[in-house]
C-alpha cells in the first residue's frame, strides 16, 4: 500500500489543480533528525551529516542513540546468511579462533541494494542492531567528481526516499541513509579497524503544544465508522490544541501485478493509470455498482477537500461542521455513487464546477 497524498496526486498529473514536482526541502528547514560522528574526532562535522530518515521503525523522539558502529559489509537481504562474526572493525577471536560476534548494543551500517530498506533494517533488528546506517552506493550528480558510484550505478538526481513497502509495522528500530560522499569516508575509518562511535539525535517533531493525529482509511471503510462518530465529540472539544490529517490508502498496482508487460491495465476496473493504482471493488461485482478504479478518484477528491480546507489548521470550514463523524469531509455510502458523493459535497459548500 501506498500513501494517497503523494501517489495520487501522480495519478492525474496534480494535486488540487497544482503541477506536482519532487522538491527537497527549502532552505532554513530545521530538520527533525541529525546523524553525526564522536570517534574519530576526524569524523566528527559541525552541524552533523546530511541523511535520509526512514518512514518506518520508532524513532526516539526528544532523544538520541549513541553507540559503537559496526560495518557489515553486506546487504543483510538474506537473513539465513547474517555472520555476525564477520565486518568491520576487526575484534578479537575466542577460544576457537572465531571472530568475537558485533557486541551488543551497537549501530550497524550496511550497504544499499538488494532488497528494501525495510527487509534490511529488519533484519539487522533481529540480530541486536539499536539503530541502522544504510551507505548509498550511488551518488549523487550534483556532486560531481567528489564521489564514485559503485559499478553498475549512474548518478542519481536526488536521495531515494527511505519509504515502507508496506511490511514494516513490526519494525522499531531507527535508520537513516547517509549520502554515499560520506558513507564512503566512514567505511574507509572502520575497514582500517579504527573505532568509530556514532550517534543519531531527534527533535521533538512539533513542539507546538498541539496533539497531531492521523487516521489511515479509505472511502469505503466499514470498520473505522463508528469511531469516526463516536469521536467526533473529542475532535471538537480538542479545538485548536489538536491537528488532525487524514490519510487515504491505495494499492500499487505495479507490485500487484495489475499492470501487464505492454503497459496495460490487467486488473479490469480496479485500477486507474494503466493498471497503477488500484483499490478493492467495495461491492465485489465488477460489472455494476462502485469499482476500484471508482475509490481511487474518491480517495483523491478526499485528499484534495482536505488539502483546500482543513490543512492549514487541522480542521473543517463551518460548512463542514455537520458532517456525523470526526472525519470532516461528506460521508457517502460505499454502494453510492461517486455522483452522489458530489452532491453531498455541493450542500457542503466545497464543491466547485471548474
């Protein structure tokens, strides 16, 4: 699964009429996250390294972990293959002249590729990791001649985003991806068997007072209704002391196997985009009624009302306010119409022929 705000805005090309283009953060964003070295002082920056920061894993927020950094100079894609006895720095051997295992707690660094960066942090969780490094093996092109992307690898334009495949819930750990510039100058200190101490810091996220929430759904959730309703009440009373976001869920299409090698959509009328994004058909009758292709668009009508109206404070306009659940946005039925759905947004006052 996917995250709607960003997917479908893909899918059309926009998001609420605005061209949709990557961009990196603008400049004086304070990050809520910094990644730097204590051992060797030579590794040591002022202001920390740049990184990416994982979507997954439970970061210590307001806290920081520092701790002996281990390499293992493997992708840890393989579970059954981890040798812990292996990596860098070398330690000491025991009785049997086996290389002392990474001692616990540590931060591991290992290289991209592979596989997700959800399956690796995974599994370096399972064998004791307290944090995780991901070097990247491909530069970047700004950079130019200061880095070397390994074999096989051209530059890229921008650091690939650390997202969850959709698997990592049970994954809490932190990890970060360091930029391959310096990844490369930490793996040269740790290979030449130097001790090398690192330490990853968080900031409180919002520290604004406020309580932020979320609530991951789709047009045609059944399960979270109730509490949409019955929540309502403490949505109100928490005003502006709270900021609510609403999240939508699609199904990428491509990682189901709805789009053929022609580029075809082979899924029917569950998908939009030639097979992209897709959804469950909510009255499993692809002849007649709502089609998946039908909760796409809806979920993206959701995110665009949301991104119009309550975005910028975390609450509905007035017009809104009558709507029965906490979700502020026109509930529809799932056998309805999207039509319908319009029309319930037009006696809302958020709906707008262009």
């Amino acid at each position: 699964m996917i995250n709607a705000a960003t997917a479908l805005a893909v899918l059309l090309g926009s998001y609420c009429g605005a061209p949709v283009q990557a961009q990196d953060p603008p400049a004086g964003v304070v990050t809520s996250s910094k990644l730097n070295f204590h051992v060797p002082k030579t590794l040591f920056k002022s202001g920390g390294y740049e990184h990416r920061e994982a979507l997954f894993g439970i970061p210590p927020y307001g806290g920081s972990i520092a701790q002996n950094m281990y390499y293992a100079s493997d992708t840890l894609c393989d579970f059954n293959s981890i040798d812990t006895h292996a990596g860098f720095p070398i330690r000491a051997k025991d009785d049997e002249g086996i290389m002392l295992p990474w001692q616990s707690p540590y931060i591991l660094m290992l290289d991209r590729g592979g596989c997700t960066f959800v399956q690796k942090v995974r599994n370096a969780q399972r064998v004791g990791a307290a944090g995780v490094i991901i070097a990247d093996n491909t530069c970047l092109c700004s950079v130019g001649d200061q880095c070397t992307s390994d074999p096989g690898h051209d530059c890229e334009e921008r650091e690939p985003i650390m997202a969850d495949d959709g698997s990592g819930s049970d994954i809490s750990i932190p990890s970060f991806l360091m930029f391959k510039q310096d990844a490369d100058q930490v793996k040269a200190e740790v290979e030449a068997n130097h001790p090398v101490r690192i330490e990853m810091t968080w900031a409180l996220p919002n520290p604004d007072d406020r309580v932020e929430y979320e609530l991951w759904t789709t047009p045609t959730d059944v399960v979270s209704r109730d509490f949409q309703k019955d929540f309502k009440e403490a949505a109100v009373a928490l005003g502006k002391r709270a900021y609510f976001t609403p999240q939508m869920y699609i199904y990428d299409g491509i990682r189901s196997g709805c789009q053929g090698v022609d580029g075809e959509n082979d899924c029917y009328n569950l998908c939009t985009n030639n097979g992209r994004y897709c959804a469950t058909d909510p009255d499993n009758d692809l002849d007649r009624g709502i089609s998946g292709a039908d909760v796409v668009r809806e979920s993206l009508r959701r995110i665009c009302i949301w991104d119009k109206y309550g975005q910028d404070d975390g609450h509905p306009p007035k017009s809104t306010s009558r709507t029965s659940s906490a979700y502020p946005i026109p509930w529809h039925k799932p056998t309805s119409t999207p039509m319908r759905s319009i029309s319930a947004w037009r006696t809302a006052g958020v709906w707008k022929m262009t």
